[in-house]
C-alpha cells in the first residue's frame, strides 16, 4: 500500500549538490532513496533503525561522496515515504536484507559496503549473513550478532528486562495508539532521554513526527518486532566473512555491553571500537568521529 502523501519531504535533503531524492521499486514494494555521489564512485548503502528515517544520516552523506563514495539512503519498508504493506510477515527480517539486495541490483551493482544503525544493524548482520556476496566491507552501530542477542536474552536477566518493549510491541494495536498520543511524546521522550543532551533539537523532532505521522507508519514500523518475534528464519551461516567494524556506545539503555565483544567472535576479520560516554544514538552524539571509523574501515 503507498502513501498518498509519499511525495511530500519530512526532511530536506542534506546540503550535498549531488544530493536527490529518489523512489526505487525493489523486492514488491516502493523504497524512497536519498541518493549521493558519482554513481561510478564505490557503493555505500546507510541503514536506519528505529524509530528513525534516511534522515538519521543526514550528517555522514557529505563525508562520504567527500571521500570517494556513491551513498544511498533508504527509508525502510514502512517508515516515511516508502510503502507500507499490510501484514506483520511483510516486515519478516529476510524480506527487508532481500530489499537491500535489490536496492543494490538498482545501481547495477553486485555488491556493496553496508552499514546499519540500530534496526539497520539487524538488517545489515541478516543480510551479511544471508547473502555474504552482496556486502564488501560491514559497519554495525549499537546492534549485536543474531546469535549473540538470541543468547544472550536466554540467559542474561538484565538484558530480558532491558529488552521489555519488544515483548511489549507484540500487542495488537496498543502500542501504536500509546506511541502516537500527544503527537508522539513517548517516542521523543525514548529517543531524548536515552540519549546525551544536545543529541536531538526540536527541529528535529518535528521532522521525525512528521514520518510517523505518515498513513499507516507506527503498525509498519511496530510490525518490524513482530515479525521478528513470529517469523523469524533460520540463517543459512553464524560466521561473517565480509571485514566487520562494530561501533558501540557503552552507555546504551536497552543493551548490555558485553553483547559488543561477543559479536566480534563472530566475525572472521572484526573489529571494536568502544565509546565509555556514548549511548545508543552514538551516531547522533559523535558524527565526526564516527564517520572518520567508517571511512577508515571502508578505504580498507
């Protein structure tokens, strides 16, 4: 289902003169891409998490096309002006790593360096693991290894009830009512309290209740947790073979740290790189040196 108002900007583009504002039909459904760059340059592909949109990477497109490199920014199926099917398995975690497969297919390239924050992260581990001959080099940002999150909520109390708002998500309709009341203040208070003052402004704010507010958005974002929860698939490998930078923000309040260092393991060639002072929303609270890890992990 497309929303109606898809062509209207939540956001406008970063100030990047090659920047666009693009929509990508890829694996049955409409992606809106911000795309930057040569498209001849190397591929870099930036994933959300949530509760956020492409507009979460706004500071790291400049860098990047600086550096050499063509960068795309997707809204995810069923955050901001991409479509929103209906139904809990559309948001199945396979069929999101297979968007990101077809969205490289639409550069006409076979591959390409992948980096995910958050729920991004998830599709990016998925998808390294799912299809290790799309992704060259990983960056992963405050989300752990498959395996590592699935053990570690078996046998680690503290981070069961840190991990409360999942369990909480696979009500029906609740949540979604609960998070849009007084114009998303649950949301907003989540992402500024869980985060290092100055993280967020209110214009930013603005701009992500704008996404959320989008016909059909809270359900296809909520929709994410539970079809992780119901449909979940068995991954074909635990090993990841493509060069893996992990970033972590110690001071994340819905993960445990040592779930950093297990996932590193994981990883054939990894590396970890720590922030003590950090949150979760480290890319929002260390842009600069966040994106100074990245480009040195991706000129290899």
């Amino acid at each position: 289902m497309s929303d109606p108002g898809r062509h209207s900007a939540s956001a406008p583009l970063p100030d990047v003169p090659s920047a666009e504002s693009t929509f990508r039909e890829v694996n049955d459904v409409g992606l809106h891409v911000v795309a930057a760059g040569d498209p001849d340059d190397p591929l870099v592909v930036l994933l959300h998490g949530f509760p956020e949109f492409w507009y979460g990477w706004r500071e790291y497109l400049e860098p990047l096309v600086d550096a050499g490199y063509r960068v795309l920014v997707p809204d995810q199926r069923g955050y901001n002006r991409s479509d929103k099917p209906a139904g809990v398995r559309s948001y199945r975690i396979a069929r999101l790593a297979r968007d990101v497969v077809e969205l490289i297919e639409s550069e006409n390239r076979e591959s390409a360096h992948v980096v995910g924050h958050d729920w991004g992260a998830g599709v990016a581990w998925d998808l390294s693991l799912r299809h290790p001959d799309v992704v060259d080099r990983l960056g992963i940002v405050n989300v752990p290894h498959p395996t590592v999150l699935a053990a570690t909520l078996r046998s680690n109390l503290t981070q069961l009830r840190k991990s409360w708002y999942m369990f909480y998500f696979q009500v029906p309709r609740v949540p979604e009512w609960l998070s849009a009341r007084d114009d998303f203040r649950f949301w907003v208070r989540t992402m500024r309290d869980g985060a290092n003052p100055g993280a967020f402004s209110e214009t930013d704010f603005d701009r992500y209740r704008r996404a959320w507010s989008r016909n059909g958005a809270p359900t296809a974002m909520i929709n994410w947790y539970r079809a992780l929860f119901r449909h979940g698939a068995d991954l074909p490998q635990e090993r990841v073979e493509a060069p893996t930078l992990i970033v972590w923000g110690e001071n994340d309040r819905a993960l445990v740290p040592e779930m950093a260092t297990e996932s590193v393991e994981y990883c054939v060639d990894g590396r970890l790189e720590r922030f003590p002072d950090a949150t979760h929303w480290i890319p929002h609270e260390y842009p600069d040196r966040v994106a100074d890890l990245l480009l040195g992990h991706l000129n290899g």
